[in-house]
C-alpha cells in the first residue's frame, strides 16, 4: 500500500533528515516537533523560512522522547529561535544530561543497531532544559494550535505524541516505518512493549487521518489497523 498523501488544508510539513524526520506545524506561528540528530538545526532553520516563517517566530519546540536523533539539535535551536522546549516530565534528566535514555532493544536489528549506539559517544553539548514539562495531556492553544500533546509512553517512560484537530498525529517512535517501505511496525526499542502496543491501539481507536512518525512513513489508519492485526 503506498504512503499517505496528506490532502489540502492539513498543517504539517515533513522536514526529512535522513533517517529520521522532523515536522513542523504551520500555525500563525509555527511549532516543531523534535530536532533530528545533532548538525540538523540549519536544515530545519531553512525549512521554516521556506513556509515563510522568521525562525525567531517559532513558538515551540516539542520533544517526542529524550533520544539523541529527536533532540539532538533542540539546545541549538532553541538558541537560535528564543523558542522553549516542552518535554515529558519523564524525559527530563536524560535531556539535562545530553546523554539521552540507552536504548532497550526489543528485537534483532534493535540490538545490532544498540551495539553500534552504545560506540558513540554523546557530547554534553546536547544537553537541554525543558522549559514546560508535562504529566497529562497539553492543550497547545496558547501557541496558536488547535491540538494537544497526549503522553504515550512505550518506547520511553516518557513519550508523547502530538495529536492536531485535522486528524493528524505526530507519533515520535511509537510506530516505525519498516522494509519493505510503506509497511508500518512496532519499534525496535521499546521500554514497556505492552505500553506500546496499547498506546498504538487507543491511537487508531481515534480514527485518525494521517500518521507522521520519526523513521518513515507516514501511515493511514488502515496501515496502523493492519499492525494490529499481526502484533
């Protein structure tokens, strides 16, 4: 089944950075969720003013979980935006550290890529402080979005997605794009498996339009149902 195409009238643009996405939400102001690995902050600067954005009109900066390819530029960022970072309160220690949560794989190519993880070492340059840290779901009302950020805790203790009234969602590493392309899977690190799993559930209860997530994609509801059916 081929990718989504994401219709007119939808607020999020695919920033791609490599192996891992970022994405902004057009708004009166814009708001970016994660960072890629560190080095990615002028790809993104450009993709903003692309849509026609001054960087120093982002609103926010939102963390889906303490991994270094989804903060790894957000201190950069946030440096050269003025925009706060929003994190779950789970994920704060390992943001303030730069270290980022050690990866728990939970499948084969998990622990491959965890051995080649744990040979590299992350620079305390990284490190960040969130400014807002969340326990519940967050309304994003005040920065000029019509959504929320809901935890959805799996991959990490504290993972969250970003769920925008169109329909759209925003998933960081709850669901993982997988080979061949177009075939949506579980993650290949996950810190409570059933929580994952859960999580995907609820999210595909809400019948969502599209589903952007950091490693390929994005995927239909009907892709997101199809994981159901196998896990």
């Amino acid at each position: 089944m081929a990718d989504p195409v994401p219709p007119q009238g939808f607020l999020i643009r695919p920033i791609p950075l490599g192996f891992v996405n970022a994405y902004l939400i057009r708004g009166e102001r814009p708001v970016l969720v994660d960072t890629g690995v560190p080095g990615s902050a002028p790809k993104i600067l450009a993709a903003i003013r692309e849509e026609g954005y001054d960087p120093r009109s982002l609103a926010l900066i939102i963390v889906t979980h303490a991994h270094p390819d989804h903060f790894g530029s957000a201190a950069a960022l946030s440096e050269a935006t003025g925009a706060p970072v929003l994190a779950a309160v789970g994920e704060k220690s390992a943001l303030k550290s730069g270290a980022g949560h050690p990866p728990v794989p939970v499948s084969f190519l998990g622990r491959i890529f965890a051995f080649f993880i744990g040979k590299t070492a992350t620079s305390a340059d990284l490190a960040v402080t969130p400014a807002i840290l969340v326990d519940a779901p967050f309304r994003l009302d005040a920065y000029g979005i019509d959504g929320m950020v809901e935890p959805t805790p799996g991959h990490t203790r504290g993972s969250v997605s970003v769920r925008l009234a169109t329909g759209e969602w925003i998933v960081g590493d709850l669901v993982m794009g997988m080979f061949p392309p177009g075939r949506a899977g579980l993650p290949m690190f996950a810190e409570d498996v059933d929580a994952v799993k859960k999580n995907i559930r609820r999210i595909a209860e809400a019948k969502p339009a599209i589903i952007y997530t950091g490693h390929g994609g994005p995927f239909s509801n009907n892709q997101l149902e199809g994981l159901l059916q196998v896990i």
